[in-house]
C-alpha cells in the first residue's frame, strides 16, 4: 500500500482522519475480501494524488491537497452503492450522510491550509 504525499502536518491529520473514517464505516459492513478489494482502490487514489502532488505549483495546491477526500468520497459511496440491499439500506444511508458532512468539514478545513512542506 501507498502512503500518502501531505504538505503539512495539519494536512496530514486532517486526511488520515478522514480516511481512518471511511475505512472504518466500510469495514463494518462489508466482508474482509471486499474491504481488501476497497483498499485497492483507496491504494490507486493515494498513487494518482502522490503523483499529482509531485508537481505541486501554489496555483494548483488546492485542487491537489482536495484530491484525496473527493476521491475516496466518491469511491466510497461508490462502494456502498454496490452494497446496498433493502435489508441494509437505512445503515448506508447514514453513513453517506456522516460522510458528506465530514467531506465538507475537510473541504473547510483545507482550504486554510497554506502551501508548505513541512
């Protein structure tokens, strides 16, 4: 597994945080091999963004310091889509409901942070 490229410390924590989330809500509904098979893909957006990263100017540090939380939003409702039956549809629910507003706390709280490399 890839480990993620931060500017800072606090972007740092504010994506782990994020991310640690999402894995867990998954985990808990979802089979060990298909949350392997999540991790996979949470793995390809931690690539595409360290790639991404390397080339950071301070034009395009925003739209790289959100790539992570767009992304493994998206795979991770994604994800529930794929999972969701009738007989577990109200507990997906809420956990996309918990996730959109933790995205948009993230979203709020990267767009304070300056372009460094600590």
């Amino acid at each position: 597994m890839h480990t993620a490229i931060y500017s800072s410390e606090e972007h740092k924590s504010i994506i782990e945080i994020y991310i640690t989330m999402c894995k867990q809500f998954v985990q808990e509904v979802t089979t060990q091999t298909r949350y392997n098979n999540y991790l996979e893909v949470i793995d390809i957006v931690i690539e595409y963004s360290n790639g991404y990263g390397q080339g950071v100017r301070e034009n395009n540090f925003y739209d790289w310091i959100m790539i992570l939380p767009i992304n493994i939003s998206v795979a991770t409702n994604g994800f529930f889509a794929g999972l969701e039956t009738k007989s577990n549809a109200a507990v997906l629910r809420a956990y996309k409901v918990v996730l959109e507003q933790m995205l948009q706390e993230v979203a709020n709280k990267l767009y304070e942070v300056e372009p460094t490399n600590d």
